[in-house]
C-alpha cells in the first residue's frame, strides 16, 4: 500500500488532526508543585525552579491562569486511564495483544481501551501509532 493511500484511510478513520508539536516533558505533578510554591509565596521563577521547569515555562503556567492557582488535584481520579496503565496498554499493544484482552488486564471496558487507543494515538505518523507518553499529554491538554 502506499504512503498516499494510507494517508486516506486514516484520515478516513480518524479525520484530519493538526499535529500539537512537541510533547511537554511537564506533567500534572510539576503544576501542582509550581503552585504549592506560589501560594507559598515564591516568585515565579522560583516556583518554576522548584517544579523543574524552566523560567519561560513558569511565566507561561502563571499568565495562562491568571496569576490564580487552579486548583488542581495532585493526581487524576480512577475514573481516567492513569499513566501507568497508558504504559502497560502501549506495551501489551506492542506485543499485539487486541483490546479486549487488554481490557481484561487492566479491569476497564474494552470500548474505554478502544477509545483510548483512537484518541491518543501519535499523530506525527499517519499510522495509528500508540506511545504512552504521547497519549499522556494528549490527556493532560485535554
């Protein structure tokens, strides 16, 4: 098959998604320490230091909420897909194991693991590849 047609059929499959860039290497728990530090009273740029991210970052965090912390929790509750178990469906799907067995494993449904897999696939190729770390910061932009 070439490349043009497997373009379409994802497209097809999927529709058409602008690829986000580069992932973050920030995850929800460097937010919740950046603004741990600000309420403590820390300067941007040293809440940014605490968290591990860098200056720029720091000051893009602060401008985007406003200057108000948004509250969020230190980790996402079991009704989302943790970033664990994003790991353990990447590396059973790599070892071509089908949804439903994945589903079984993991204690979830399989149309949860089947949404997971559309959803959150790589979208710098147009196969429907599935990475963790990827899928991970798809759901934490959403």
């Amino acid at each position: 098959m070439r490349a043009i047609e497997r373009q379409k059929r994802v497209r097809e499959y999927r529709g058409q998604i602008a690829s986000p860039g580069r992932p973050t290497i920030a995850w929800r728990e460097d937010r919740v320490r950046f603004w741990i530090a600000i309420a403590g009273g820390a300067k941007t740029v040293d809440a940014g230091i605490t968290a591990g991210v860098s200056e720029p970052v720091a000051h893009r965090w602060f401008k985007h909420a406003g200057g108000v912390n948004p509250q969020l929790p230190p980790s996402v509750s079991g009704r989302y897909i943790s970033s664990s178990e994003r790991e353990d469906i990447a590396l059973w799907r790599a070892q071509g194991e089908g949804v439903r067995q994945i589903a079984r494993r993991l204690g979830r449904s399989p149309s949860t693991i089947s949404r997971e897999l559309r959803r959150n696939a790589s979208t710098r190729t147009y196969r429907l590849e599935y990475k963790a770390s990827t899928a991970q910061w798809h759901a934490e932009r959403r």
